[in-house]
C-alpha cells in the first residue's frame, strides 16, 4: 500500500501537470499579437505556432491520453526569384509521461519510444526541410518533403507516397501524421500554361508506418497479441515464446522508390495517372524456425518489406447542374496494387509457429465523393469507398487485426463544416461507418478567441466489434480540448 506521502506526491503531480495545461489555455490570449508571422521581409517569412492538445477518455478507466505541448516554426528564404529554400522545426513533449503510476504514462517502454525525438516519425525536429528551384518549364524541389497524390477525407486510397505515423489512428490530419522523406520531385509542364503537368519523384529515403507499440491505447489488435506473446514467460525462467526481428530496406541506389505522375484540366475536367514503384509501408511476417537455449526464444520470426508495383489515377468534374443541385464536384481515385502484402490462415500459437503466413495479393481500391456547397457556408462531402482482394482467399486475415478478411470491404463518409460569428466559429464533423457496423465520429468546434488565438472543442468516438479496425478502439472515447497560439 503506498504510504501518505508518496500519495499526496502523486495528486500534487496530477496537479501541477493539469495546471500547466489551464495557465497554457488563459495566458495565451494576454500574450502580445505578432500578427499572422513572427517576421516577414523581401526575403525572410517566418511563420509558426505553440499548441497544446490534450484528451481525456471517457470509459473505464478514466485517464488523460495526452496533454501535449507542441512548437512548430516554418522558414522561408528566397534566396533569388528562382530559388527558395523551406524549413519546419518541430519541438513537442507530452506531459503523460510525467505521471507514471498512472494510464500508460507508466510504461517505461513507451516513454523511451515515443517521449523523444524520433527521425522515423513525426516527431522529428526536422519536420521539412528542401530547396525549391523555379525554372521556365519545369520546377524541382529537393529535400525532405511530403507529397500528396490522393484528396480522399477519413481513410486513404492514393494518397502512398509518404508512410503515416498511427499512433494517433487516423485522428491528425493527414498533413500532420504524414512522415516526410528526404526526395528529388521534378514537375515538368507540358505546352503552354501549366494545365498538363508531368511529375517524377525519386525516393532514396525508405521508411516504413509507424505502428503504436505495445501498450499504447492506438496499438493495433495484431501488435497487441504479438506484444503479449514477446513477454517473458515466468513458467520458463524467463524465456519469451517467440523473438521477431525486422530487416529494414537498405538505404542506397537499387533499393529507391520512383513515382510518375500526369496530371492535366481542361475546363471543368481534372484527371491524373499515377504510378509508383516502391515498398510495402508495413512487413511481412514469416516464420524462421525454432529457438535455441542460448536465444531465450521458443519461436524466431522475421519481419521484412516487400516491393509494390502501384497503379492509380484520380478524376474531378465540376458540374453546374447536377440533378437539380447547382454547382457540385463529382471527383474519385483507384488504386491498383499488385504483390502486395497480407497475413493468411490462423494466427500465430506455439503449436502452429508458421500458422500466420505473409502471402502476395494483387488489391483494387477506389474511392469516389461527392461535394457540395450550400447557402455559401455549409459544405458537405459525400464518400464511398471499396477496398477489394482480388485473388481473394478464404483464410486471408486483416492485418491489422487478424480477423477474417473478406473480398471486398465498403465504406461510406461524411464531412460537413460551416462557419459562424464572421468565421470566428468553424464547426466540422468527419463521420466513417464500414459495411459490418463499425464507426468512428470526429466532431471539432474551433473558435478564433484572439486574432493568433484558436480554440478547439473536440472528440473521438469509436463502435463495433472488439475485432474490427475502429471497434477495436471503442475502449478510446475521448474528449480533446486544443490551445493554439499563431505567430
């Protein structure tokens, strides 16, 4: 039983990590307005933000998810008319893990792992980093970069260029759980104006997703069980049932990725035709053999990548008159995969070791939405998606989850955001429901209190089954309250 002292330790660091949180939330607005950047000249822009983001689950057990600090600076320099060069730092910590008998704050493990800066995520310093080069007929960009082939809102179909960071599920932004890559992009336009655009991206830099570990409250179904089944076994002195190791893609010349777009419009038709050559974003699981003593392990496994050929394309079509409803976009994108990755058969267990194997599977994805903007100020997004295996299999599994996969798993979604009080107000709402029940609700309210001020009201809400891909977080029902500071 902890003694009287130790407690009134712990509530006094309860209390002093919430109150930082509360004097962030009401000293910002007192705080001197730089206007919308720090510094801007001929030559110089220096942009940036300070942010606090913290979550509060709402079932058992009641605890803070995060309370993080976030401060992000973006430099600009034009260095000539032609050239520029960008930069985004990034400095973040999250108070979690300063309670550590408390929610998984505790976990040692994770405070190694994720409490720090971490050049595979977003969490790096280094958040962007290229030099643009602006020539007659053609623009290139080198350097750490992000690039955005897919527009779909909620789930992702073309949009593969950079790997995701999933510690927060898909509940950032794209833009900010994107993880950059060091890379070399030529744009090149076509005939006169820049309607038809070729575009090649070589990638040198290869990085898989970044998967929540083990005890994270994001840490996937799959991940889960494999973590349970890396813990020392006490029966056995400490011998662990089964030890993976991963085999990371070399970085060097054989090993890059390429990517080739085009892009053209003409009137109110947008079209692209994409194709990238490049690296599964999360490994393959396959069985080596059997442990020895000196090993500690009963099983051995090996993670490694596989290469991707991905086909794909996107359409946009702005119609001033669709059934009756004035000015709507109709746009979608597919995506072709072929010797792409998934798990097979059962899952893993010490009397079948091989039991989950990695096999090649050729997928067909596509997305199409529907846009519409009412009175001026309501927008709304319609989406359908279909994720389909085309040599599908009876005993393929989610990988994810290593539930049952079936041949074709459908989606619908639905985005609809306005603004009030002269666009102070800026409600949203992102709503996904998966053809076996599952949804996930994302409502924000945002309210601009001071000219740099913003303040967030929000949430995350998840239901379906413990063994689907957003019921598996029904248990992460959150309220988020966000504090941004603009300069």
């Amino acid at each position: 039983m902890p003694s009287y002292t130790t407690t009134i330790c712990r509530t006094h660091k309860k209390i002093h990590v919430l109150s930082l949180s509360v004097i962030f939330a009401f000293l910002l607005p007192l705080i001197p307005s730089f206007g919308y950047a720090l510094y801007v000249n001929s030559q110089w822009e220096i942009y940036g933000y300070l942010k606090n983001e913290t979550a509060i689950r709402l079932k058992h057990p009641h605890e803070l998810m995060k309370s993080e600090f976030t401060l992000e600076v973006d430099f600009t320099y034009h260095l000539t008319d032609n050239l520029l060069v960008f930069l985004k730092g990034k400095a973040f910590y999250d108070t979690i893990f300063d309670w550590e008998n408390d929610g998984y704050g505790k976990h040692k493990g994770l405070r190694s792992e994720i409490a720090r800066p971490n050049q595979d995520t977003t969490s790096d310093p280094l958040r962007e980093a290229y030099i643009d080069i602006f020539l007659k007929d053609m623009d290139i960009r080198v350097g750490k970069q992000q690039e955005v082939w897919g527009t779909a809102d909620g789930l992702k179909v073309l949009d593969l260029i950079n790997p995701t960071d999933f510690r927060e599920f898909y509940q950032d932004d794209f833009e900010d759980s994107r993880i950059p890559l060091w890379a070399f992009k030529l744009n090149y336009y076509v005939g006169e104006g820049s309607n038809n655009v070729f575009q090649v991206i070589w990638i040198p830099d290869i990085e898989p997703n970044y998967v929540a570990p083990y005890g994270h409250p994001f840490a996937p179904l799959s991940t889960r069980e494999l973590g349970a089944l890396q813990r020392p076994l006490p029966q056995l002195r400490g011998i662990i049932p089964l030890a993976t190791h991963v085999r990371r893609v070399a970085q060097n010349m054989k090993n890059s990725e390429i990517g080739l777009k085009w892009s053209q419009n003409f009137g109110s038709w947008e079209y692209s035709v994409n194709y990238f050559y490049h690296w599964t974003d999360n490994p393959g699981f396959y069985f080596k053999g059997y442990g020895v003593p000196f090993l500690n392990a009963l099983l051995l496994y090996e993670e490694k990548f596989k290469r991707v050929h991905s086909l794909g394309g996107t359409f946009s079509k702005t119609f001033t008159s669709f059934f009756g409803l004035h000015n709507v976009v109709i746009r979608g994108e597919f995506l072709l995969n072929l010797h792409d990755i998934t798990p097979a058969s059962t899952p893993i267990t010490l009397h079948n070791p091989s039991g989950n194997k990695t096999v090649l599977t050729d997928t067909f994805n596509y997305v199409v939405g529907w846009d519409k903007q009412f009175r001026g100020k309501y927008f709304f997004s319609l989406q359908f998606f279909q994720f389909i295996t085309l040599d599908y299999h009876h005993n393929y599994l989610n990988g994810l989850t290593l539930a049952p996969k079936d041949k074709v798993d459908s989606a619908v979604s639905l985005l609809i955001s306005s603004d009030f009080l002269n666009e102070r107000l800026k409600p949203k709402v992102l709503m996904v429901y998966l053809d076996d029940g599952e949804w996930w609700v994302q409502p924000r309210f945002t309210l601009e209190i001071a000219t740099n001020v913003e303040a967030t009201l929000g949430g995350n809400f998840y239901n379906g089954s413990p063994q689907g891909m957003l019921g598996e977080f029904r248990n992460n029902n959150q309220v988020v309250f966000e504090i941004m500071y603009g300069f």
